[in-house]
C-alpha cells in the first residue's frame, strides 16, 4: 500500500502528520509526505531553475522548504526515519529537483519500504492530483480544511481514496463506523476497515441505513454478508441498522468517537452539485475523521 500525507504548515497539520504516520505505520505502508508551497514564480521553467539557482546562492528558502523542515524534525523526534547525527548538511540542501516545481527528499524510513518528503510548488488541488497521478497512491491523507471548498474538491478531482483527517483528538478513543450498502465498492469499504480496526485493535460498526421501512427488508442480507466477513476476520463488532436521512443517521452515531469509513459517490462532478452526494454531506457535516474509499478502475 502507498500512502501520500498531505500537509499545509507547521500550526495546522501537526494532527494531521501524527494520525497519518499512525496509520501509515500500523499498515506498514510506502509513505510519502508532501506539501504543496507557493508558485514560485510566472516565469518558464528555464527561469525557474535560474530562480532556484539564485535562491541557493544567496541562501533564501524555496516557499514550502520550513514545512518540510519541520515535518523533517518530527519523524526525527518519533522515530519515524534514521537520522545521522553527524549530518550537519541543511535540510533544503537535500532536496532532489524532480521537475520544474517539484523537489524530493529520499529518507530512510523505519517503517513500511520507503519515506520520503516532496515539495511542490503551485495550486494546491492540481498539484496533489499530479503528485498522486505521479505515485499512483491508494490513499491520500488530508487534514480537515477551514476552507470549506478544499476537502470538497480533493475528494472529487484527486484519484485515490482520501483520509480526512477532521477533527481529530488523540485523547480519544476511537472505534471504526463502517457505512455499508450492498454497493460494489462495499468490498472495498470492508476491507480497508477491517484493515484499519486490527492495525489498531479497535471495535468496529457498521451501519446500514434505509430511507423507509419497505426499503429495509433488502438491507438485511447486506447486515448478514458484512457480520459473516467480520467473524471471519475475527473482528470485534456491532452492526447497527436505522430508518431515516443516510447523512443524519451516520453523523448521529459516529458522533466524535469514531472514523468513519464509507464508500465514494459514483455521481459525477456535476450530478453531485445538483442532487449532491451523500459521503460529501457527511464529510462536512461530522465530527471526526473520515475515510472515503475509492475503487480502483
């Protein structure tokens, strides 16, 4: 599995770095972090790579190099990379120009295959679509953006499953909210819980939700598949089904305590901005870390 940690700055991401080498330890996945800086100029790539130049020579930061510094530091700190004490190299020296706006620090890690740290430079929501089109990553773990807009459209536009990582307390102790609906993508969405839930050791349900009581006989032999598929992973749970507004119930019983893990909408883009999308409505509407598992076509 390969894992790609999204982050912003070193005020905002910090639960957002933690909860994601959690799970990218505990999955012993290839982790890569990355964090997209400022467009560094309008210029061609030519003169970029002059800019570049004349940063190093006159010892200014590429717009992003601290985050990444402070990232840095903090695997250091919880022993997440092998450091040599004797290094006394700059961090942004380290940096491994890939492209015109995009620069690699190779570490080695302690966990998973590999560790690394990228840095972009440009939009935010087409750099990471590249990053994650460049890697070809299974997730894509995102912190819980105050900008009502950004999860909305990394969930939509990037093309891996994404972890939001909202509201996030590491006081608190989490269970998984498995959404289950008989959708071919439930496959999916059960493994990536179950997988999360024994990563952890952690208690899992699941839930199912029709809209009335004459769509809720179908459900049942959906609650019967997924018990089955939890004992035969030897997964503590509780399964859960209600009458009602999927979004509402959802939200209800995942409260703050869980990390819910659902299936993405198959609605396109525009669909969605008409008749809306139920793992979108949930993301913005909930209290706590979501993961929304994407089919790989």
């Amino acid at each position: 599995m390969k894992i790609l940690i999204a982050i912003s700055s070193k005020e905002y991401s910090g639960s957002t770095l933690s909860l994601g080498m959690k799970v990218a330890s505990a999955l012993k996945a290839s982790t890569t972090i990355v964090d997209v800086g400022e467009k560094i100029s309008e210029f061609g790539s030519k003169d970029v790579s002059i800019a570049n130049q004349l940063m190093e020579s006159w010892d200014f930061d590429r717009p992003g190099v601290e985050v990444l510094d402070w990232a840095h530091d903090f695997l250091s700190k919880n022993n997440f990379i092998e450091i040599d004490e004797n290094e006394e190299e700059k961090f942004k020296n380290k940096l491994v120009e890939n492209e015109s706006n995009r620069a690699e620090v190779y570490l080695k890690g302690k966990i998973g295959n590999n560790l690394s740290l990228i840095l972009r430079n440009g939009d935010i929501i087409g750099e990471l679509r590249s990053e994650v089109q460049y890697g070809h990553y299974d997730v894509t773990i995102i912190g819980g953006s105050g900008k009502r807009s950004m999860s909305h459209d990394l969930i939509q536009y990037i093309d891996s499953s994404i972890f939001v990582v909202k509201d996030f307390d590491p006081k608190n102790n989490y269970k998984i909210l498995l959404v289950v609906d008989g959708s071919p993508n439930m496959q999916s969405v059960m493994r990536y819980g179950v997988r999360i839930a024994k990563a952890f050791n952690i208690d899992l349900d699941f839930i199912t939700v029709s809209k009335d009581k004459n769509s809720s006989e179908e459900y049942e032999s959906v609650m019967k598949y997924v018990a089955k598929y939890m004992r035969r992973c030897k997964v503590k749970y509780n399964g859960i089904h209600d009458i009602g507004n999927p979004k509402e119930k959802i939200v209800n019983v995942a409260s703050n305590n869980h990390i819910i893990v659902m299936g993405s909408s198959k609605r396109s883009p525009i669909a969605k901005f008409f008749k809306g999308s139920i793992p979108l409505d949930v993301m913005k509407s909930c209290n706590c870390p979501i993961l929304i598992v994407k089919s790989k076509n």
